[in-house]
C-alpha cells in the first residue's frame, strides 16, 4: 500500500539531539551539522545558540532528514533535494503522510493518490519513490526507543561547555 493515513499525533513539545536525529535518520553528525548550518533542514524546537549549546530536531524535522537521505542515496541531486525540502515545509504534518515521492534521478514529484503514481510511472518520469507514510511509521518506531527532551527544559552543556564554565567559575573565585 503506498498511501497510509494513519499518522499517529505526536507531542511537537518534544526534541531530539543531534545524535539521535542522526540515529533515526541514518545520517552522519558531518551531515547534520552541514545541511542545519546551510538551511537544508534547521531544527525547528531549538537552534543552536553558539559553543556548547544542543539543536533540537522535532519529530517532523527527523522525518525530513530521512528523506532527504533516501533521495541523496537514490542520486537525487542536492539542488533538486532543497526545492522538494522547501515543498514539503509548506505542508502540514497531516498531509505529509499521504505522500509518495517519485523520481527519475533528477526530478522528484508529488503524489497524493495511486493514480497520480500509476500516470508517473506509465510516462516514464517515476523510476523510484519514497511513501512519507512508511518513513512516518519507521522513524517513530526508531524515536520511541530513543531519549527526546522537552523543550522548555534547559539545554544541556556537553564535555567542552561544562569544563569552559568550570574554568570560568575557578578564575572568578581567585
């Protein structure tokens, strides 16, 4: 079945960090870092506001990155990739469980029913394509067993953060 509408609601309060996105989405950190800094896929709970801090990715940014993923390992280019990314943005998360993708390796389509995919594919354009219902259900099964905080809680200090402020508190006692 290529279209499946049953997307479950999710908590849009929750986040996740950059290495579990990268978990979920099977990406590289290298990846993430890159396309969050060249407005590929931002996080949308928290950015990061300078040395230390975390991103938060929201569950729809995670479904993004794993898209986007699956196009790059199919030869979409990454210019084709930024003008389906910025489609998809300008949907709601309801709607993006209905579509399917198509591509021929250098164009990617929107499909919303079966028969948009059947006319794809008899006309040659859709050589592959990516249902967002499956990726959907894929990532929310890799995302339930992986932590998520919310995102009013504060933002951790990782290793390099902790030891700037340590040091900074001991050069202020002296």
């Amino acid at each position: 079945m290529l279209f499946d509408d049953d997307g479950s609601v999710l908590d849009e309060s929750l986040g996740y960090r950059g290495p579990t996105a990268c978990k979920a989405a099977g990406i590289t950190y290298r990846q993430l870092d890159y396309w969050a800094r060249t407005g590929l896929v931002v996080p949308t709970v928290r950015s990061a506001q300078g040395s230390g801090s975390q991103r938060l990715y929201s569950f729809r940014d995670v479904l993004v990155l794993k898209v986007v993923k699956r196009l790059l390992d199919t030869g979409v280019s990454l210019q084709q990739i930024r003008t389906s990314v910025g489609h998809l943005r300008q949907r709601g998360v309801e709607d993006l469980a209905q579509i399917t993708l198509m591509s021929d390796g250098a164009s990617v389509y929107e499909c919303t029913s079966n028969k948009e995919v059947i006319d794809l594919v008899q006309g040659g354009q859709g050589v592959f394509g990516i249902a967002v219902g499956r990726v959907w259900q894929e990532v929310e099964g890799t995302l339930a067993k992986l932590p998520a905080e919310g995102s009013n809680q504060p933002a951790a200090e990782d290793e390099l953060a902790a030891r700037r402020a340590a040091r900074a508190q001991r050069k202020s006692v002296s």
